[in-house]
C-alpha cells in the first residue's frame, strides 16, 4: 500500500503498527522523512520541481507578461535523483518523463524545461542501476507517468516527440529485463528477413502533412530499393 504524505496524519506510527498491509510504502515530497521513523517499509521517491531547485524563469523569453509561474531545469531535476541516498531504508526510484502543470494552473503552472528522451532514457538507466543495489524482493523503479496530461508527465504518444518517450524505455529496459520468448520471437523474423535490394532508403516522416508529397515526387518513381518508414 501506497500513502501519500503519511507523515500528515495523525498517529500515522500506530495507525502503521496495526495495519494489515504487508509491505506500506510512503510517498511524499519531503525526502527528509525516513519510513522507518513511522512504521513504515519503504519509501517511493517523489521528485517535485518545486522542492530545492534553481528558478530558471528569467533566462526563458515569456509570451504572457502576466506569467506567475515558475521554470525549473529538467536535468537538473533528474541529476537530483541520480545519487543513492537510501542508507538503509527502502527507496523506490521514480523518474518522471517531463514535466509542465500550466494546463491545471493558467498562468501560474511550474514546468521543468528542457526535458527531452534522451535525458529521460538517462535517468531511467540511472535509477534501474540504483534500483539493483536493493534486494531482489525491493527492486522496483516508478515512472511518473503513463498519462498525466494535466501535470504534463506522460510516455503516451504525442505530437512532439512521437513514441520517442515509449522507445526510450523499452532500450533502457531491454538491459535488465530479459524475456526469452520475445528474444526467440525477434530471432525468427531476423532469421526469415532477406535483403531484396542493394539500395535502402531510410525516411523519416516528421511532418505527416508532407508525406504525400515526398511519395509522389521522390519516392513512387524509385525502383530497385528498399524503403523504410
């Protein structure tokens, strides 16, 4: 059972001592709180673009002049993360995909700028890392989140990035999960492929608008050559 910010209740060490969870975890942006000191097992990392980071609003260009929020760097959010500071305790890893709550707050939302896949895929590896220096039974890594539109954290597809975030995790993942059904699977279609030419064309569709376009006139006349999408 997750609980976020138990250290707000009242009582939280006896209300922990009588439940009949078998494994309570805490969830609350002040890292400063050990779950042991409250019954509980396990901590669940909470990284909040408020909590001790750098303003960077005012090296951003604003378009609203009214704007009352706040700019945070993304790497240096991630890099906050990178370093095990457990000591002892049970902390669950969490990394977050990016980050922007304008869209819950107009005008006043806190957004962590400059996230990009790249920097995301690095923390994700980072955490799995520190994630393994835990006992097996303890080795768990949070994203946050599949779908948080409204806080501006999700891997679902978008229009930016595409399935960027999605494939990210998966080559990050690939290195500490091993399911030996997918590797027999991938080996069969590798095994069954066969070059029919000697020219590839590689085209990388951004702007889908254009694609007709670049097929018409580049691509629909071109024989002997493979294409890849």
């Amino acid at each position: 059972i997750i609980v976020y910010q138990p250290e707000r209740l009242r009582d939280v060490s006896e209300i922990a001592r009588r439940s009949q969870a078998r494994y309570l975890v805490s969830a609350s942006p002040n890292r400063a709180v050990d779950p042991r000191s409250i019954g509980f097992d396990a901590a669940v990392e909470y990284p909040d673009v408020r909590a001790g980071l750098g303003d960077a609003t005012p090296g951003h260009a604003l378009l609203d002049r009214e704007f009352s929020g706040h700019i945070y760097s993304y790497a240096e959010l991630a890099n906050s993360f990178d370093s095990n500071r457990s000591a002892g305790a049970a902390v669950i890893p969490t990394v977050i995909p990016s980050w922007d709550d304008e869209a819950a707050r107009p005008g006043a939302g806190d957004c962590a700028a400059g996230a990009n896949p790249t920097l995301y895929a690095n923390w994700l590896k980072k955490s799995c890392e520190r994630a393994l220096l835990r006992p097996a039974g303890e080795r768990f890594v949070f994203i946050n989140a599949w779908n948080a539109w409204l806080d501006g954290a999700y891997l679902e597809p978008d229009q930016q990035c595409g399935y960027a975030y999605l494939h990210a995790t998966a080559n990050v993942l690939r290195d500490y999960h091993k399911d030996p059904d997918t590797a027999k699977l991938i080996d069969q279609i590798n095994s069954a492929f066969k070059r029919a030419n000697d020219v590839a064309i590689i085209l990388h569709c951004h702007y889908e608008d254009l694609i007709p376009q670049i097929f018409d006139q580049y691509i629909s006349p071109i024989r002997d050559a493979d294409l890849f999408v």
